[in-house]
C-alpha cells in the first residue's frame, strides 16, 4: 500500500497536483506514520513547494516516533536542504555531514556541503577542495562549476572566477542564481554594462 501510494503521489506530483500528491501521502501515513519513504516523499514535496517549515516537521514529527536510526543519505540531504532554505546553516551542515558519513563520494553532497562554506566565507580552501571532488566525479556539472567559480570569487581571483563561472552559465543558461553570479563576476572586474 505504501508503496503504490508512493508511485500514485509521484504521478501526480509529476503532473502539477501537489494538494493530491500530499493528499495521498497523507492518506498513507495515516495507516503506516513512522514510513520513512512516505514522509520523506511528503517532506520533499512541502520543500518543493517552499512550506520548508512544514517540511522539517514532517521530518521532526518522524524522528520523535521512530528516531532517525535508519535515515538514508538522501533524507539527511532533504533535511539539509530544508534547514538551508530556512537560513540555518548550523543545522543544514549537521545533517549534510550525516549524509557524507553514510556516502562520502555523492558529488551533489560534497557540493552542498562546499558551497554552503564557500558562499559563507567559511573553510574557503577546504570548501573548494569538495567542489573540486565533485567536479571529478561530475565534470560536466553546471552547479559544481559554478560553485567552484564561486570560490575563487570569494578569493578575489575574478579571472579565474569568470572563467568558470561563463563555463557553467553555458551548461545552466536558465540559472538564476549563475547568473546571478556571472553578473556579480563581472561587476567585481569593472565591466559593469555586462
């Protein structure tokens, strides 16, 4: 049942029903609360739909019935996501460095957890030797590139910078927050009509 719930969620999810996606989900978790794929499905949807507040306590609500023992990288990923997007980087980097402990080589955890001190000044170096990890494992990457073009931002090398940066705008031209990036690049070099 949980998982044709699951499958049924997901259907519906994909096709823009996200009130019937967590409607179902509901459902399920009525006759099976403690889960852990239902509620990370639901969870996942409430961050998809920025309800991150409401995201983490389907998380919360989880491991206070059955604690957080069998959590999977991916749900302790999700739950570093959703303490990001809520501005609370303590807690988003506790839960991304259980991920790392229970998959050290997943390039978009190692990217995660470099970007989130990179971007905030934090290990600058240490940040960019994960995202360069990352980049090994995804060479073709558009966020990693950018991440790493970030670094060297952070750093002050602007040359360096722009190179990767204008890389990953190529690979993730939709990207607002490249873009965003690429814009602040070429701001930081005095090419302020660009």
């Amino acid at each position: 049942y949980a998982e044709a719930s699951l499958r049924r969620a997901g259907l519906r999810r994909d096709n823009g029903d996200s009130a019937g996606a967590l409607s179902l989900l509901d459902q399920a978790l009525s006759a099976a609360p403690e889960n852990l794929s239902l509620v990370s499905e639901k969870a996942g949807l409430l961050h998809a739909d920025f309800k991150d507040r409401a995201a983490l306590d389907a998380l919360k609500a989880r491991v206070a019935q059955a604690g957080d023992a069998d959590f999977t990288w991916q749900t302790w990923f999700l739950e570093a996501m959703i303490y990001d997007s809520l501005d609370d980087w303590p807690d988003a980097e506790t839960a991304i460095k259980k991920a790392q402990a229970l998959n050290p080589g997943r390039p978009e955890i190692l990217n995660f957890l470099g970007y989130g001190w990179i971007s905030r000044g934090l290990h600058v170096q240490e940040g960019m030797d994960l995202v360069r990890q990352a980049l090994n494992i995804t060479p073709k990457s558009g966020a990693i590139i950018d991440s790493l073009g970030w670094g060297y931002y952070k750093l002050g090398d602007y040359d360096q910078a722009l190179s990767f940066i204008e890389q990953a705008v190529q690979l993730e031209p939709a990207d607002p927050e490249i873009n965003e990036h690429l814009g602040d690049v070429y701001k930081a070099m005095g090419r302020s009509v660009e």
